[in-house]
C-alpha cells in the first residue's frame, strides 16, 4: 500500500468514528426528548384528571400520578427524577399546588346561593366532596413528592399543609389518619419552616392524645408510635431540644425515653429489616403508655 493509500485509508477510518460518536449524541438527543415527552404527558393526563369537578375522576388522577413517582422513584438512572424536579418550576406540571387547590382543599362553609345563580346568570360550580380513599391518595402523592423534591416541600408551607394534615388526622377516619403521619413525616424532613408550623399547631398533642386514646383502632395508635420513632430520630436527632421535654410531659418519662432510645434502631439495616424493627419499637412504645 503507498503512502497516499493509507492517509486516505486513516482519513476515511476518522470519517467514520466521528459519524458514530455523531449518531450516538442523537441517540442520547433523542431519548432525553422523548424522556421529557413522557414525563410532561404523565404528569398533565394525571393532573387534568385530579382537577376534576368528580372524586372518582380525581381519584384516577391521582392514582396516576402516585405511580408515576413510584417509577421516578424505582428508575435505574436519575434522568426522570431530575426532569420531574424541573416540571415543578412549571406553573401548569406543579403537583402540590393541584393537591391543595382540589383534593386536600379546606372546604369553608356551604356557598351561598343567589338568585344569579338560580336563573342561570352566574351558574354555580358544583364539585363533590372528596371521598376517604381520594384523601388517602392525595396524601400519598403529597408524600412522594416531598420526598422526591425539597422544593415540593417548600411549596406546601405555602399552603400551610402541615396545619391541612393536623385537621385531617383529627377530623378524618382510619383510612386517612395512617397515611397523614407518613406524610407529615415527608413534610417536615430538612424542613425548619414545617416543623415551627407543627410546633405552633400543637402538632405533637394530637398526635400524642390519639396515641393515648384506648378507643382509637390499634393500628393507628402502633401507627402513632413510629410517628413518634421517625419524629425524634430523623426529623429532631438532636438531644434537649424543646420537643423532647414536651414529649416527657405528655407521654411520662418512661415512655419518651423509650421512644429517644429506639429512634436510634436500625441504620445499618436493610429497609425490610428496618421497617420491621420499626413496627415492633412501635408495639413497645405504646404499651409503654398503658400505666398512665
């Protein structure tokens, strides 16, 4: 082979590496677009249905969005996860906002019928009251979007949605009640401004007074004893803070030690493992309550 072979052999072999390092930046091009369609039409479907003037429809919607947040969450590479972080700086994809406008709304008195609205002038909206399990879902996917996002935590102080979940968990059912702990946990987690919104609602009494009611069904009261684990152990690590005083006034010393001792249970262990030793450090805690 002469010279002039091999330099346009070598020349035709560069050609073609840059074509493939080409084709593989489109490639990459390509999915992340098709990623972000994905992810805009998962949130817009699940959001245009959560808006809905009917709770079955929210409830869909919802159902929607919760499982897509599970696949962010259970996603090989953090793609989806970063792309769902940049939606929520989107007015029309914030998912908090959507929560507290429909599902978790503070219904305020009956509206008031005027003659406008009864000759068809001014129609009135009529949107049905949210069900149990509609609740239930709405806190759920409050508490994955917290967790996946601590700006999802910022936007719900914004609605004040620890006091939102503190009304829940007095005024709600079983359903709703175990489901409001968890995200109330999810709320307060690196987050300074939620938890001084939990001390000024006196947020640990209540949870304490349902703990304490002999009445209340066993698993929520169990469930209010890893509230208590998860509170002083993640959310309040640090010792002698005003909570933990609080705590020995309103559960007795035996009991708030208890609960500061096993706080500190299981970080070396795998989730499983870490939710069933979670669940018996619960069973002890509230028959730790039963002298008092």
């Amino acid at each position: 082979m002469s010279r002039k072979e091999a330099a346009v052999e070598d020349a035709g072999g560069g050609e073609g590496s840059s074509r493939s390092e080409g084709g593989g930046e489109l490639a990459e091009t390509l999915a992340r677009r098709r990623l972000y369609r994905e992810v805009t039409l998962a949130l817009r479907t699940g959001l245009r249905d959560a808006k809905a003037e009917f709770s079955f429809l929210r409830a869909r919607g919802l159902r929607s969005l919760l499982g897509f947040l599970r696949s962010t969450a259970s996603a090989p590479n953090d793609s989806q996860l970063l792309l769902f972080r940049h939606s929520q700086s989107i007015p029309d994809l914030q998912v908090i906002t959507v929560l507290f406008q429909n599902s978790l709304h503070q219904a305020k008195e009956d509206p008031v019928v005027t003659l406008d609205h009864i000759f068809g002038v001014e129609p009135i909206k009529i949107t049905s009251p949210p069900t149990d399990s509609e609740i239930a879902l709405a806190l759920r996917v409050l508490e994955g979007c917290c967790l996946l996002y601590s700006r999802c935590t910022a936007l719900a102080h914004k609605y004040k949605a620890v006091k939102v979940l503190l009304n829940i968990l007095a005024s709600r059912g079983p359903t709703e009640q175990g489901v409001c702990l968890d995200a109330l946990i999810s709320l307060m987690l690196d987050s300074p401004s939620n938890q001084i919104e939990f001390e000024e609602c006196s947020g640990l009494e209540k949870v304490a007074e349902l703990l304490k009611d002999e009445q209340a069904e066993e698993h929520i009261r169990l469930k209010c004893g890893e509230f208590l684990l998860l509170l002083i152990g993640h959310v309040y690590a640090k010792e002698n803070t005003p909570i933990h005083e609080q705590m020995r006034n309103l559960l007795g010393e035996q009991c708030a030690s208890l609960v500061w001792a096993a706080s500190r249970f299981g970080s070396t262990l795998d989730p499983e493992q870490r939710q069933m030793a979670l669940q018996i450090q619960a069973r002890r805690v509230v028959e730790s309550l039963e002298p008092y």
